[in-house]
C-alpha cells in the first residue's frame, strides 16, 4: 500500500491497531487537508501527554537536513514511538520551481503568515545560491526575474527580508537534500521511531518518492486545481465535504443560497473558505441556521475571478 488518499486513513488507521507503523510518511496537496491527515496520524501515533518528550516538529526553514536525520535517529527517552515531523518540507522543490516558490511567498505575505513566506523565500534563494545582498533594491529584480507587477510594488520582498535578518534566519547551504534523506530512509530509523514530511509538492518521478513509497505510505491530499467542469466537480465536493464536518462540530445548518454566496465570495481556496465558515459560526451565535444575509454582512470577497 505504497500510497491512499486522505479520504482512506481513517480505515487504515483503523486496521493499524496492534499492528506495527510504517517507519516514514509523506503527506502532500491542499494546506487544510494534510493539516487534517497529520493531525489524524500523529494522534494514532503519539498520545498527547507523551508529545513533550517523544515528538519533534522542525520547519525546512529552521533546521537542515542532517539536523532533522540526526533527530530521527536519537532513541525516545522513554519507552514508546517517536515521531519527528518535517512540516511544510520543500525537498522536492527544484531549481525551476523559483516562480511557484516567489508566488508561495508573496500569498503567505498577503495572508500575514510571515514566517511561512520567509521558508519559501529562504528555501529558494538556498535553491539559486543567492545572498541577501542579491536582493537588495537594485538588483532584486535581475536576480529574481521579477516581471513588471511584482517589481513594481516591492513591500512584501522587504517586509520578509526585514523578518528574516531580525530572526537571524540564514539561507540553507545548497545540497542535495533528497539524497541525503533518501540514504536515510534506505538505512532506516531505529525501531519505534516514525519521520513525518508534509509538503504541498512531490514529483511522483523522483527516486526519492518511489523510495518514501516503498519503505514507508504516502497520503495524498491534493485537489485538481483546473477550470474545468471535471475539476470543479473535485473541488466542490472537497469544500462541501468539509463545510459538512465543521458545520456537524458546531451543530449549525446553512442554507443553499448561503453556501452559493460563500462559494462564490472564496472560489476554491479551501483555507479561507473554512476561515469564513468558521466566522460566520461565530457571528450567528446560538442561531441554528447561517443565511444569505449572514455572508453578505459578514465577509468580503476574496475570490479572484479568471480573465
């Protein structure tokens, strides 16, 4: 069972009682649903009162590659399975992703998640071997390739740069991290000891994959990101799949003209989408049903409609 979907771990985490965990598993796609499979297996693998001790979290952005194998396979202090968790981990990010990665960074800009769009900018000026002097004002836009909008409103660039030295954060020496933690895997960890890597991006080509597959359970969380009726379809049913589950927890309804209006208002951003649910949840208080006049008085559009 080299690789399921999210929708299929519950089951296999169900079958897993009393049988022995894979010894690494990547969980890659759409931000809010491997945030949910994480957090499904790391509750499967660690109780909660024992996470002080015989679980790690590390970001790409925080800790290098031998830091994070070094970890893995340090023994727990006390008996039981330990998990080191890579989270947000771009080791299949290449060279070329350099557009995707600036993207990423400026979207967590917007978003006010700074210390996630200084990992991707880190991550891919490491990728280039840049300097921050190679972002400086003047030559930012030759070393990047910035085009015309990004360059023309440079504040997001600066404000990550200013966390970045204020963090003393420093760019990653480049090296060949699949590699190195795919000889890792290879080797294998010291028993009861579990390496969990999330991403939004894997390469299904690379060696390191088929070998994450082979040794270990891959979870797929993606979500077809496309226009057409056959991916709206999938991305539709993601979003009403999990209105549905939020809804259920607080005991709320919404009507359909409801959902059309937040449908339309989000488009399909699954993490601002539940962000708004959640808001209106609170809004209505201890009002059984979220209606249309609901969403217009409480959101604002966050949909970017196609050209």
């Amino acid at each position: 069972m080299p690789e399921i979907s999210y929708k299929d771990l519950k089951k296999y985490l169900q079958d897993r009682e009393g049988r022995p965990f894979e010894p690494i598993y990547l969980i890659y796609g759409e931000e809010v649903l491997v945030k949910t499979a994480f957090n499904d297996l790391l509750n499967a693998l660690v109780p909660a009162s024992n996470r002080s001790i015989n679980y790690e979290a590390m970001e790409s952005a925080n800790v290098t590659i031998h830091e994070g194998i070094g970890r893995i396979n340090t023994f727990s202090l006390i008996p039981g399975r330990k998990v080191v968790a890579f989270l947000d981990y771009r080791v299949f990010y290449a060279s070329g992703e350099k557009g995707r990665l600036l993207a990423k960074a400026q979207k967590a800009h917007k978003d006010e998640d700074v210390k996630k769009a200084a990992g991707y900018l880190l991550n891919m000026m490491g990728h280039l071997n840049l300097s921050f002097d190679d972002l400086s004002i003047s030559t930012r836009k030759v070393s990047l390739g910035l085009d015309s909008d990004s360059a023309a409103d440079p504040s997001w660039l600066d404000d990550i740069i200013v966390f970045c030295r204020e963090k003393n954060l420093s760019v990653p020496a480049a090296q060949d991290d699949s590699r190195i933690l795919q000889e890792a895997v290879e080797k294998g960890f010291p028993k009861d000891n579990h390496l969990i890597l999330t991403t939004d991006l894997t390469d299904k080509r690379r060696t390191l994959y088929k070998t994450i597959s082979n040794h270990g359970l891959v979870i797929d969380c993606s979500v077809p990101k496309g226009d057409r009726r056959a991916d709206r379809i999938v991305q539709e049913a993601v979003l009403v799949e999990k209105m549905n589950s939020l809804l259920r927890a607080s005991g709320k309804t919404i009507d359909k003209t409801a959902y059309k209006s937040l449908y339309e208002m989000t488009g399909f951003d699954l993490r601002i989408f539940c962000n708004n649910l959640e808001k209106l949840i609170s809004y209505v208080g201890e009002r059984d049903e979220i209606s249309i006049e609901d969403v217009e008085f409480t959101l604002k559009r966050t949909k970017k409609d196609p050209i």
